[in-house]
C-alpha cells in the first residue's frame, strides 16, 4: 500500500513497510494473548477457590463476591491496560519502529528515520536522491530480518499453560462431580443469589429458626435426601458454645436430642461437608387461659338461652341429649386445634369446636398448636358425663306431719321446690282415709298452687287450704305437695304425706275435750309428783341439824333441788301446750268463751307456779345443800367432821393445817396433834349427866381452838340444852322451801279442782255432740239407701247388678261401725254417770240399755245387705230421731 503526499514523492519502501505491519501484528497477538491468558486464569482461580471453599463451608455471599470480583480484576483491569499499551499506542508505524529499537537499536533508529524521513517535507526538499538512497539502504537491510522474535518480553505460552492447570482442574470437577461444579459456578457468577451450597450429603430441608419449648429437652431430626452422594455414618449438633451432641445414621435420620434451654442461640448441624445453622428459641408452650363449654340444652326443657360452663377442671356434666361446644383461649395466636383428632376452628388466640351431642358419657382430646409451632404438653382430657334428667324435690318446713282443723280454717304453709333444670309447676294433692263411720265414701282432688317457667330451677310459693271453699266435707285426708318439671311423661314428684283431720264444729269440740283430758291427766301426774317431793322434803325438815348436816343428807336434798326443777320444767311444757289447746279452742264457737276465759286462768296460774315458785323452792334446796354445817358439825362424832386416825394421833400430818383452814371458811382450827396449851380447871360433880361420855367431851376439847384462859369449874350434868338457839342454815333453808312448796300445793290444789270441774263440763257437752254426731250418720245412711232404692226395688240380692251389692255391703260395714261407736259412747256415759252422779245420765243409759240399740244397729247392717231396703230406710230414720232425742235429753233440766 503506498502512501501518497501531494507535496512529495518519497514513500515508505514496501517492504519495509509489510515488515513493520507485521511485526505490529504479532506484537497485537501476542500481547492481547497475554491479557486474555491472565484474565481467565483469574477467573478460573477465583472460580476453583469458591469451589474448594464451598467444600468446607457455605461461603458467604460478601466473600464470593470478593473472590468474583479478584478473578475478574485481569479482564476488567489488566487486559484493557495491554489492549492499550500494545494496540492503542502501536497503531502508526513510528511506534512500532520503537518497540524495534529494543531488539535491533540501530536497525530500529534507521526504520524510525526512514518513517520520519517519509513524513518531513523539509527533509525531502534539501536531496531527495540522497533520501531515496537512504531508503532503499533500510529497505534491503530490513528485507534480510525476522522481526517474529522482536515482541518484547512475550508471555503468552506462560499464561497459556498456566490456564491449562485450572482450566484442566475445572474440566475435571465439571465431569466428576458435575453438580458441584454447577452449584459452584452458579453460586461464583451470581453471588448475591440464593443458590444453596452443594454438599455431597445431601440433607433434606431444615428451618431456618426453630422454637422450642423453654427448658425443655428437644429434638431435630436430619434426614439424608434421596439424591445424596455421601452418606456418613454420625453427625454433630452444636447448640450455642455448647459441646457437641452426636447422633448415628438411623434408617436415613440422624435425631439430635438436645438438652433443655433457657436463651435463643444457633443450632449447628454438620453431617458430613453439609453443614446447616438453625436459629433457636425457647419459648413457654401455649396454655389455654379459658375454656367454657356452651351447652344447647334439649328442647323439651324450653330453654331460650345456652348454659356456660367452665370446663378447665376437665369435667362437663350435661344433662343426656345436650349438644356442647367447646370455646378456649389460649396465651398465643393458634395455627391449629383439634379434638379427638378432627380438626377444629382457630383464629388469632380462639378455639371454638363444633357442636358434639352427648347421649352417654364419653372422653375426650383437645389439643392445640400455636403459630410457632408449638403445642401443648400433653393433650386436655376432657369427660363429658351425660346425666339423666333428675325428678324435682318439693318440701313443706312448716306444714306439720299431722294436723287438726276446722273444715272452715284456711291452713297457709310455704313449699319450696327445685329441679336441676326448671320446675314446671307445684300443686297439692288429698285423698281422704277411708273409714265406714266417719268417711264412708272418701273425697280426693288436686290444686294448682303454683306454675313455673322453664329456668326457675328453685321456686318458693305459698300454699292455703281450706276443706270448704275446696269443697271437701269434714273428713281424715291425707295431703300431698307435688312438683313436676319439663321432662314429658314424668311422673311427679311428691312430698312425705300429711294427715290432715278436718273436723265439723261439734267433732272439733269433742277432739279439743280429750285433748284437754290428756292434758289434764298430765298436769295431774305433776301435781302428784310434787306432793311426793314435799313429804319428802319434810322429813328432811324434821331430821336434827346433825342428821342435815350428814353427806348423804345434803346429796339427798341436793337430788331434791334437782328434782323439783325438772317438776317446774314439765309444768312450763305443760303450761304451753294447754295454752295451744285454749288458742285451738277459740277457733271453735261450739265453746263457751268464759269456759275458755276460766282454763286460760288457770293456765296464767300455773305458768306462775312453774316460772317461779317450783323455781324458788328448787333454789332454797340447793342453798341447803351447799349450806355450811352446824356448831355441833365440829364436835367428834359430828357427820361432817371426819373422825381422827390412829396415825393422825402419832404425829402431824402434812395439810393438816390446810384441811382444818378450809373447813371453817379460811379460819385456822387447831391442830389435835399440836402440844396443847395449859389450863387450870377443876371438876365437880353434878345430879344430871351430860348427853356426851367424858371421852367425847375431851375429845371435843382437843378438837377446840386452844387457848390461855382463867381458871374455871366445870360442873358435870350441870343443865339442859338453850331452848332458842338458831336453826342451823341448812335446816332453816330446808324449813323456808317446805314453807313455799306447801303454799304452791294449796294453790296448785285450787287450780286443780276448778279445772276438774270445767273439764267436767265439757265431758257433759261432748256426751250430746256424740250422740248428735250418731244421728246424722244414721240420716246420712237412709239418704244413700233411698238413691239406690230405684236400682235395687222389687229385686232378690243375687238378681241386682254387683255395683248395688257393693252399695249395700258398703252400708252395712257403716252400720256395723256405727254399732260399735254407740257402744262406746254408751260405756263413756255410764263412767261419767259413776263420777257425777246425775239423773239424766241414769235415764238415758237406761234407755239405751233397754232400746238395745247396739245389737239393733248391728241387725240393720243384715236388713241393708240382704236387700230390704225400705225397711232400713225406716230402722235408720228411727234410730237418727232416736238418737237425737237422747242428746237433747242430756241437754235437758238437772
């Protein structure tokens, strides 16, 4: 290629030219080689030392992406530099002349002449035949060289072999271990990729965090993948700083069990070159801070609203057919729950469980795990007992187990009923006791007393009865409360039975009069019982201060003091109940009220003699009892003065001192074995003896207080006793209660006769009530005989049906009763008429004796059952008129 100036004709030769052009050539190759060379060596360095760190350990992504950014420094850097140095700055020939220079200086100074030669105009213009010359001269001397070998300082083949041992290296990784090498590559070209490191044991995937319970054992389980190339017979696990926990290779899995801890740390597990950093954290387990149980129970008990229950005890008792689900809370936001294995609903911290319908009693699992994975310890056993409907209690406190009335008294009492669920309603039951006198054809019915709503599970009512607004003539029933609750076809529940007696005015009467003779009977036994402890009593009186003053004396009137105030006591209960039977009496107007007013009297009367005067002879006999002894008591001999022993007199005895003390209320006494103090005494005779020996005379005077005196005689027999001296206490104790038990006697006798006597009026009134009583039963029996007379007329007993024979033998058992109570009242009549000895009680015995009612009423019984009906109407009607002459014959005059 010849260059052309428009100036000059003097060109480059050509073959220096093609020279130099090629030399340029090779330098470009060789160079750019070299740059090319180095900068892969780097990049397959930095690739290898990624690859053999990845073999030990997960190279960090900052530490590959210092390594990439190391290998790739000779492409980036260096193979531009030589691009630069070698391609840039050698583009026109003088430069490439000058790298000639280093080889062939002055061949290289001759071609660096000839180019500039070429490009200088001035140089030209001075000789251009010598510049031809010149030319032409470097021309054939550069034609003669081999400028290949000129390329200053040529490393290529260097860094050609030193790429091929990495290179070798790579390609041998990339086909034994082409996984690894891949994962290497990829994880060297993109550093700040997710790229897992490769390890030939392959570990299956493991959390990247952890959450254990606190201070609890816990396990992790490494499994080897099915694609691992290695599979080590044991693996570690570092938690913390901690040492080490091993575990063997077991069916693929290696159980690390690692102890209990308190603080999050890292848990390092190295299997082999795979090694994995799992974060870990102890925490409390999830605990349920509530569980209640709503209940839906049956329908049947009506129920508007469900049943909370707390169930946290792990026991729900339901009623059978209830439908339960159950609602938690617990200390942490819940992932999952279930029970007996199904899954329930969860959300945030609740649990809620499906509905479950309880027929029998069964156990159940509830179990939960939180959103970090944990659960609890141990699932929740729950049982659900399934309970039948229990019956309602009904009670009556204040209505009494038997009971006397008036058919036209209201009888109040309070019920209380309750259920486990709600009680339905609560009513009274009667049915009369059958009886063929009184009661021949019993009464029976119910009341509603109260109704209730299905959640009233206790309910309080108050309750009357009354025999006539009821409708119930006077008869013995027996009464029953009764509740029911909402479970069908249950059978009611009912309270103990009360006897009720409900009386007409005149039975009312004739109960309230043997009542008030019972009464009477009792007052009478305590009368007597205190006229026994008064002749008692005064023979205590009569005894001599030194009998009263004996131990078993004292005991006696003691037990006397005890007595009299158990007497006062059985008249106070006395006293009240006749009180109750005068208040029972008012309701009656069959009684006369200054009868009434006159027992009221008495009672006032008694009451006085119970409250206080029984009381006070009682309280004088103890202070007798307790009373200290007489004078004599210290004399020997005397009951309370204990006799001195033989040892006593040998010496002193320890306490004697304190015995004596005691005895005479703190006083010191002699001691009888102390020296005795001297006396000057002389001794007469005299006509009359004393009541004691000498002996007892001087041992009186040992037991006596010694004491220094003036000279005396004594005269023996020498008078009697002082007729004035004081009673000792106790007898005077004993005399003042005889006094008042004497006076309380006398007025106990008074109260007593007059209530002999109103007693005896009102025996006399019962007699006619009786009789009256007779007579409307006998009514009562040609009242029934006359309804079944059209049944039964013109017929043979065997021709009527079997409900009329019924009829009649019902009749006749009435008649048989009714004989059987004329009996009665007939021998009732005849005592009473021994007592009083009044002549219309006289006539009418003797006309009952002579009518021979009793057997006649005993024959009608036979005229009713065989069907003679007509004629026992007129026998019934007879003896009711009859009978009720009879009555106001005791009414009558005398």
């Amino acid at each position: 290629m010849q260059m052309q100036n428009p100036h000059h004709n003097l060109e480059i030769p050509t073959g220096m030219r093609d020279k130099l052009e090629d030399f340029r050539r090779r330098v470009w190759i060789v160079k750019l080689a070299e740059g090319a060379f180095a900068a892969v060596f780097g990049l397959l360095i930095s690739y290898l030392l990624v690859f053999s760190l990845d073999r030990f350990w997960d190279t960090p992504t900052w530490l590959r992406f210092a390594i990439l950014m190391t290998g790739t420094t000779g492409l980036a850097i260096w193979f531009p530099i030589k691009w630069h140095r070698w391609v840039w700055q050698t583009r026109r020939l003088e430069q490439v002349a000058r790298i000639l220079r280093h080889r062939y200086p002055r061949l290289g100074d001759q071609m660096l002449g000839i180019v500039e030669l070429a490009k200088s105009e001035v140089e030209q213009e001075r000789s251009e035949a010598l510049c031809q010359a010149a030319m032409q001269q470097v021309d054939q001397e550069t034609a003669k060289r081999d400028f290949s070998g000129a390329v200053p300082d040529p490393r290529h083949r260097h860094w050609a072999g030193a790429v091929a041992v990495p290179f070798g290296i790579v390609l041998l990784a990339m086909i034994l271990v082409p996984s690894a090498g891949i994962n290497a590559l990829t994880r060297w070209l993109m550093p700040w990729s997710a790229t897992e490191r490769y390890t030939f044991a392959q570990l299956d995937q493991l959390p990247d965090q952890l959450v254990v319970p606190l201070a609890e054992p816990f396990s992790l389980q490494a499994s080897l993948s099915e694609h691992t190339a290695w599979s080590p017979q044991a693996g570690s696990a570092r938690y913390g700083q901690q040492p080490a926990v091993r575990a063997e290779l077991i069916e693929g899995e290696y159980d690390f069990q690692i102890a209990p801890q308190k603080q999050s740390d890292v848990l390092t597990i190295a299997i082999g070159d795979a090694k994995k950093q799992v974060k870990v954290a102890p925490m409390t387990r999830p605990e349920l801070t509530s569980l209640t149980a709503w209940v839906t129970l049956p329908d049947y008990l009506q129920y508007s609203n469900q049943l909370e229950k707390d169930v946290r005890s792990g026991t729900l008792s339901v009623v059978k057919g209830s439908k339960t689900n159950l609602s938690g809370t617990a200390t942490r936001e819940l992932e999952s729950a279930t029970l007996n294995g199904a899954a329930q609903t969860v959300s945030g911290t609740q649990l809620n469980s499906s509905p479950v319908t309880i027929e029998a009693s069964t156990q159940h699992q509830l179990t939960w795990r939180d959103k970090l994975g944990l659960q609890a310890k141990q699932p929740f056993d729950l049982s659900f007992v399934a309970q039948d409907d229990e019956p309602p209690s009904v009670a009556c406190g204040d209505l009494p187990r038997q009971k006397v009335m008036l058919e036209h008294e209201v009888l109040a009492f309070e019920i209380e009923a309750a259920d486990d669920f709600g009680v339905k309603s609560i009513g009274l039951e009667w049915s009369g006791i059958e009886d063929p006198l009184r009661n021949p054809q019993p009464s029976s019915g119910e009341k509603l007393l109260s109704a209730g709503r299905p959640e009233s599970r206790s309910m309080l009512a108050s309750g009357t009865f009354s025999a006539k607004r009821l409708g119930i003539k006077p008869q013995s029933l027996r009464l029953r409360l009764y509740a029911t609750d909402y479970l069908p076809d249950r059978e009611r529940s009912y309270s103990p039975t009360y006897i009720v007696h409900v009386l007409t005015d005149q039975e009312h009467a004739i109960w309230i009069t043997n009542q008030l003779r019972q009464w009477f009977s009792q007052a009478q036994d305590v009368y007597e019982r205190e006229q026994q402890l008064f002749e008692t009593n005064q023979a205590i009186r009569n005894l001599s201060p030194e009998e009263i003053d004996r131990p078993e004396v004292r005991r006696q009137i003691e037990s006397q003091a005890a007595a009299e105030k158990s007497n006062a006591r059985q008249l106070g209960a006395l006293t009240s109940s006749g009180q109750q039977l005068i208040a029972e009496a008012i309701k009656n107007d069959q009684f006369n009220i200054q009868t009434l007013e006159n027992w009221a009297g008495m009672l006032n009367a008694l009451e006085e003699i119970a409250g206080q005067r029984m009381p006070s002879v009682a309280d004088l006999l103890q202070q007798a009892a307790s009373a200290p002894g007489s004078p004599q008591a210290g004399q020997p001999g005397s009951p309370t003065d204990p006799q001195p022993s033989e040892s006593s007199k040998s010496g002193p005895q320890v306490g004697t001192n304190r015995d004596n003390r005691s005895q005479t209320g703190g006083k010191p006494q002699a001691n009888p074995n102390s020296q005795p103090v001297p006396t000057i005494s002389d001794v007469e005779s005299g006509s009359n003896e004393l009541h004691k020996d000498k002996e007892k005379s001087e041992k009186a005077q040992q037991a006596s207080q010694p004491r220094l005196t003036l000279p005396g005689t004594v005269v023996q027999g020498g008078g009697t006793k002082p007729q004035n001296a004081p009673p000792p206490p106790a007898q005077k104790k004993v005399d003042e209660a005889v006094v008042q038990q004497e006076n309380l006697l006398a007025e106990f006798s008074k109260v007593s006769e007059e209530l002999q006597q109103i007693l005896a009026n009102l025996e006399s009134s019962t007699f006619v009530k009786r009789l009256k009583a007779a007579s409307r039963r006998q009514l009562e029996v040609a009242g029934d005989l006359n309804q079944s007379l059209t049944k039964s007329f013109g017929y043979n007993r065997l021709d009527v049906d079997q409900e009329v024979r019924d009829e009649a033998d019902a009749i006749g058992e009435r008649e048989i009763a009714q004989s059987e109570n004329i009996y009665v009242i007939q021998e009732d009549l005849e005592a009473y008429f021994n007592r009083v000895q009044q002549g219309k009680y006289k006539t009418v015995i003797n006309e009952m004796r002579d009518s021979h009612v009793v057997n006649e009423l005993a024959n009608l019984a036979d005229t009713v059952r065989i069907n003679l009906n007509g004629q026992s109407i007129a026998q019934a009607e007879f003896w009711a008129d009859t009978l009720d002459r009879w009555a106001e014959q005791l009414v009558g005059p005398g």
